[in-house]
C-alpha cells in the first residue's frame, strides 16, 4: 500500500511541476496546485503562491496535501498552513520520494528570493 500511496503523491507532484512550468508565475502570485496525496481519485484544490510551493519542493521529502489528507503510514505532518498541511515522508519511504522527485530530472531551480525556508 505504502508504495502506491507514494506513487500516486508522486504523480501529482509532477502535475503541479508542470503547471508552474506552463503558468511560469511571478513569486507572489496565487496557484490552484492539486493536492498531493496518496489518494489517486483527490482533485482537491491548495492555493499557495509560487514561492511558497517553490519553498516546500526544495525538499524532494515534502508534500502538499489538503488539510486531513495526510497518510500518517508513511508521513508525518510539519507545517499546517490555511487548509492545507505540509508531510513529509517518513525514512523508509524517502528514497522512493526522492526517486520519483520530477526535479530529480532537471537542473536545480532557484528559490525566490522572498521564500523563507520554513519545512527545512
């Protein structure tokens, strides 16, 4: 089950990569990203502003999910932010969060300046 649940995190970690991609929003701007959890029929909504999604992707551990969305098998929750929790995965299910990680692909991205660096 557990590896299930990390795929299907993983896979809509990658359509929210890919929707800043397309959007290439401002840092401050609003983003409807897809909640990332472990449940392949969610299509629930998290507005974040790009630097903040941009600050918790800079660890390929995080997640975003909808608040009550967490899978505490195989995460824990860090942050609690407005209807919206921040996970991450416990040790034994890193190493598929980091391999399944879409900027495990690509060149590193640069941070916005104004993100704090609160998951970290």
């Amino acid at each position: 089950m557990e590896d299930r649940v990390a795929l299907n995190e993983a896979l809509f970690r990658e359509v929210n990569e890919r929707l800043t991609d397309v959007l290439a929003p401002s840092p401050n701007q609003r983003i409807d990203f897809l909640c990332e959890c472990g449940d392949e029929g969610c299509t629930e909504l998290i507005t974040l502003t790009q630097w903040q999604y941009e600050d918790l992707r800079g660890d390929p551990r995080l997640s975003v999910v909808v608040y009550g969305h967490a899978t505490l098998a195989v995460e824990h929750v860090v942050a609690i932010g407005d209807g919206y929790q921040i996970v991450r995965k416990h040790p034994i299910d890193r190493n598929l969060a980091k391999q399944t990680d879409p900027r495990s692909r690509e060149p590193r991205r640069q941070r916005p300046s104004e993100a704090p660096g609160v998951y970290t």
